[in-house]
C-alpha cells in the first residue's frame, strides 16, 4: 500500500478546524478561571495553556511565535 502524500505546511481545512477547535477551548479556559482563584496552580496553568496555544496558532498561520496583532483604535474601520 503506497504511503501518503506529505506536505511541509498544514493544509487551509486543518488548519480552520484547528482555529475553530482553539477558540472553542479559550471560551471554556475563561470561563473555567473565572471560578478560580488567581495565581494558584490551576489558574496559572489555564492561562499558560491559553498563551502557549496562541503561539501554536501563530506558527501554524506563518507568523512569528511572538507575533501579536496591532491595537487599533475603537471604531476605526479596520
């Protein structure tokens, strides 16, 4: 049986159910912090899962891990 084809770059579909999949994730990661109380163990890894899945993100969309989009000003049409 031939192996399958591989490519050097996610395709555009996994890489929607991957955005879709984390946004859904950072929903239930705020609201689970909510309930928590700040900087104990659980609520700091909440909010290191919630970094670290963003810079994922970032390197999957061909950005740098960094990489955080410019403020705009409220209203501003962009």
């Amino acid at each position: 049986m031939p192996r399958r084809r591989r490519f050097p770059a996610i395709s555009e579909y996994h890489l929607q159910q991957i955005d879709r999949a984390a946004w859904l994730l950072g929903k239930e990661l705020s609201a689970a912090q909510l309930s928590l109380t700040p900087f104990v163990p659980h609520y700091d890894a909440c909010s290191d899962l919630q970094r670290d899945i963003k810079r994922a993100l970032n390197l999957l969309n061909g950005r740098p891990a960094d990489y955080e989009k410019p403020h705009q000003a409220p209203m501003s049409g962009g």
